[in-house]
C-alpha cells in the first residue's frame, strides 16, 4: 500500500502529541502488528523497541488476547459502572489485588493514565475530608514529571510544553526537583549511588506551606516519558518516610512501570517502597483495549467507605466505561498470559543482558549519557547547537527508515521493548541506534 492509496486525505486528523504538518509530509502509518514486529504502510517489518507507547507489553496480537476480546465482544458488549456491574469485574479486581504489594487491596477502573491520575487526586482530597481534614488540599508533583493530560495531571506534571498553553491550572499545586544529576549520576547502571538527599525537598515544601494543608505526593516511581530518570538508592525511602511522618498520602504512578516493565509485578515491588496508592494502565491490557486502574490502601479505601452512611453513594466519580467489558475481558487474558509465560521474570533474567547491550553504546558518536533499569533504556544525544531535539528527531527516524521503532522525548532516546523480545532483537535495537547515530550530523 502507497500513502496514494489511502482514500480519505491526512487533512482531518488532528494527530495527538504530533507535529502535524512535519507528519503528514512524510507520515509514518502501521497497519498490522504481530509479536515484536508492526507492519509499516509500506510494507516494512518494524521491531518495536518502544511497546508501542510503553504498552505492549505481551507483545502484538497475541492470540489469546485477541481471541478474550473477540469473545467478549460478542458475549456482553457493555454494562453500566454506576449502581451496575458485570461479574468479570469483579473477577478481575480479586486477581489485581492479588498482585500489588502489601495493602494495596482496592482498585477502581478508568481508562487512561490521565484519567487514573486525576482519579488518584480527587481519591486523595476525598480521604482528608473524609477523615475531618478537608484542609488538606495541597498536592505536590515534580518536575519533569508526566501525568498524563487532564487538569490534575498537567498540574502536577513537570513538563513546561504541557503546562503552557493551558492557562493557571489549579491552585495549590507545588513541585519537589527531579532526580536527574548528570554531573553525578551519567552513565549509572540501574539506579543512581547519588542523590537521595533530593527527596527532602518535601521537608523544605512541608516548611513553606505547613503538612496540615498538603493532601498527597505523586510520583513516577521512575519517570518514564522525560527520558527514563531513576530514581537514586535511596530516594524512594525517603519520600515514604517524610510522607508518613507528615501524614502525606505518597501516590506512585505506575502507568509505564506496572506489570513487568522493570522484571517485577510493580516499580513498587522492584524499588521495595509501598505507596498508599497507585495508579495503572498501559500493560494492565498490554495496550490492546483502553484501561487504567488506581489501587488504594485499605486505610483509604476504609476511610472513605465508612464516612458515608449506609446507602450514599461514597465517592462521587466514575466514568461511562470504568471495567468496560472489553478491557476486562483484555486484561484476564493478559494477566493470564504475563503468569503462563512467566513474562515478568522473563523480563527480569532478561535485563543484565539489556543494560549491556545499553552501555555499550558509551562512546558513540553524539552519547552523552546511556540508563537502564529492567527492560527500560535511555539514550541521552548531545543537541545541535540552538537546535533542541532536531538531531534525535533525526535519530528517531533513522532509525524507523531502518526496521526499529524508538521513542524520542526531547534530546533523549528512549527504548521499552515488549517483554518477549529476544536477544537477537535487542542486539539488533542496539546497533540500528548505533548505525544511525555514526550517520546523523
Ligand atoms: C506515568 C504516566 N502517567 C500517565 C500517563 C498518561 O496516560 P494516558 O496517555 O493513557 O492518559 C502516562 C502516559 O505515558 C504516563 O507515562
């Protein structure tokens, strides 16, 4: 197929988080997947070092996936969420709370990140009041930070392209600094040895507005989207413990992290530090329906319950398709495959591999610093002069002209393969983006 053979022109789609016009004077379309392999619109096979967006983590197509939503489409298309329900969500909620770590024993269902993050927020603010202390309405992000694209996420975000063209967000809203310290920290295998000490920038934040007016904390346990930042031995600890002494909810937002991404159920697990909430999607359906989730702790989840007298409705939020079928259906299927295939583990003995492979690229034209932590990989490109993320831009689509879909935020690289990739593939990654930096100007 030829991009002359697409009937309706490229005019009326407003591409998301795209330079539209760039776009659509060379545009890049996928018109099937399979395992680790899309097929391009010219009949290409691209490797996809990136799960689509972090997403697939199954890999692409995988038949009983397919085959749970097919069924399911054709069993129960839709059920209302509000004062209904539908028994498989029920079913799904028993197995997730299975997985996450310690008390994380709740889960409430929507369908993006964005969305889970904003649940998570309003969730926050709902428990202080619920508990008498309506006066804690503060709600603090970080830089660098993504959240997502909805009100509460942008606000709490750190990312200044996101923030600026969309007015004041919302009041009450502060910052902690990101974890990044190339100066110390370039070229870390796994977690940084440097740089805890950036986690008591809450006591400073706690010394500016006082504790009793500050709701929650939320984080990326390791910030994906800014270019895969992980966080220093030590650095989630200490947020868990100036949270706890302060009465601080700490909110992990898993979305990129959740379900294998590091070689471990949950971020949570791998970096061993509980949060009192956390927020999914992405590999919660391995990308293949919309669906996202915020896990609560029973403390919340108790609270929240038994302030409300018998027969009111406890938390006034909710979505048209929270557990849509489809993705209930998806997200068994998904779960059942990551057990059978034991793809989290696989991810796990697969990842001193992966961050050998990272590093060996320490020393190639344009590299100025290289990260890893279980199947996540950055490259950081030294920019043009005056030129910001034009020469990765570059990388990015000399690669994709190779057979190897990336992931370029800014002057960063980054990679996230499907948790089934091979050896082979990842060798195959890695020196596409070598050959590809040795050219680009
Ligand atoms: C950590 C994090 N939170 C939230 C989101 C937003 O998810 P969505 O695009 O599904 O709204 C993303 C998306 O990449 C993310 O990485």
């Amino acid at each position: 197929m030829t991009i002359s053979d697409i009937s309706n022109n490229l005019d009326a789609f407003w591409m998301p988080f795209t330079a539209n016009r760039q776009f659509k004077n060379a545009p890049r379309l996928l018109v099937s997947a399979k395992g680790m392999y899309y097929t391009s619109h010219d009949g290409r096979q691209i490797l996809d070092g990136s799960a689509g967006l972090w997403c697939i983590n199954a890999g692409h197509c995988h038949p009983k996936i397919v085959e749970a939503i097919r069924t399911q489409a054709g069993e129960l298309d839709y059920a209302p969420p509000f004062q209904m329900a539908h028994p498989k969500a029920f079913e799904l909620s028993s197995r997730l709370v299975t997985m996450t770590p310690g008390e994380l024993d709740h889960v409430f269902f929507a369908n993006s990140g964005s969305e889970a993050v904003d649940t998570a927020l309003k969730i926050a603010l709902a428990y202080h009041r619920a508990r008498g202390d309506a006066g804690r309405v503060r709600l603090i992000g970080r830089e660098r930070a993504y959240h997502g694209v909805g009100f509460g996420g942008i606000a709490v975000g750190g990312m200044v392209a996101n923030r600026k063209q969309f007015g004041a967000l919302f009041a009450g809203v502060d910052h902690l600094p990101h974890t990044y310290d190339p100066k110390r920290q370039a070229y870390s295998r796994g977690q940084p040895e440097q740089g805890a000490e950036l986690a008591d920038a809450l006591e400073r934040l706690v010394g500016l507005h006082d504790a009793s007016t500050i709701a929650a904390v939320i984080v990326e346990p390791m910030a994906g989207s800014t270019g895969v930042l992980i966080p220093p031995k030590g650095y989630l600890e200490r947020l868990r413990t100036i949270c706890d002494k302060y009465g601080i909810l700490l909110i992990f937002d898993e979305v990129i992290t959740g379900f294998g991404r590091l070689g471990t159920p949950f971020a949570a697990d791998y970096f061993g530090v509980e949060p009192d909430m956390m927020t999914v999607a992405k590999g919660i359906t391995s990308g293949t329906v919309p669906m996202s989730a915020v896990f609560t702790n029973n403390k919340i989840f108790d609270t929240l319950i038994g302030a409300t007298p018998e027969g009111g409705i406890e938390l006034a939020h909710g979505y048209t398709y929270s557990s849509h079928p489809l993705a209930v259906a998806a997200s068994l299927a998904t779960l059942d495959v990551y057990r059978d295939e034991g793809l989290f583990q696989r991810a796990h003995d697969l990842s001193p591999y992966w961050e050998d492979a990272v590093h060996s690229l320490k020393g190639t034209r344009h590299v100025i610093d290289l990260r890893n932590v279980g199947l996540v990989g950055a490259v950081e490109i030294e920019p043009r002069p005056g030129a910001p993320g034009k020469r990765t831009y570059d990388v990015f689509t000399g690669c994709y002209a190779e057979g190897v879909l990336t992931r370029q935020s800014g002057d960063i690289i980054c990679l996230s393969p499907p948790l089934i990739v091979e050896k082979s593939q990842i060798d195959q990654i890695i020196e596409t983006l070598r050959k590809v930096l040795m050219r680009v100007d």
